[in-house]
C-alpha cells in the first residue's frame, strides 16, 4: 500500500510508486485511519520479519551487532564533541 496525502485537489504520493504501476492505470484510493496500521499490514511485516530471521546466518549476526556497536561509539562521540566534551 502506498503513502498519500490530498495537497491542493490532488493525491501526492509520499514514497516511490511500485514499479509495476503504469501510466493510467486505475487505482483504489481510502481514506487512511488516523495513525492505525492495518493488522493485515501488521502481520505481513512480521511474516517478512520472521523469514529474514529464519535464514540469517551466525556469521552475519556478529557482522550486524559488531556494525551497530560501532554505530553507537560513533554518535557518543559526535555527541561528545559536540557539547565540547571532547
């Protein structure tokens, strides 16, 4: 489902089209429910979620923590610096 917001008369998209969308091609547009996430959306993202999951590998998870470790070292210290700390 894509993102949408009524601007001047118009639907502006606020994220890419799918590629497979053609020009003219027709579409069903509905009116968002105020900051709800559908439960079918819900559930389909942690389908995707659960599938990622199943087939990582060990090796990968270090590679991920190790790159998130760093991550946080580098904003504490761009933290630091900032409020002259460092």
């Amino acid at each position: 489902m894509v993102k949408a917001v009524v601007s001047r008369g118009e639907i502006r998209p606020l994220e890419p089209l799918p590629a497979d969308w053609q020009e003219g091609q027709q579409l069903r547009v509905e009116k968002a429910d105020d900051g709800e996430t559908p439960l079918e959306e819900i559930d389909r993202d942690f389908a995707v979620l659960a599938t990622l999951c199943e087939t990582s590998e060990p090796a990968d998870e270090e590679q991920l923590e190790r790159a998130l470790q760093e991550a946080r070292r580098q904003a504490k210290e761009q933290v630091r610096r900032h409020m002259g700390l460092a």
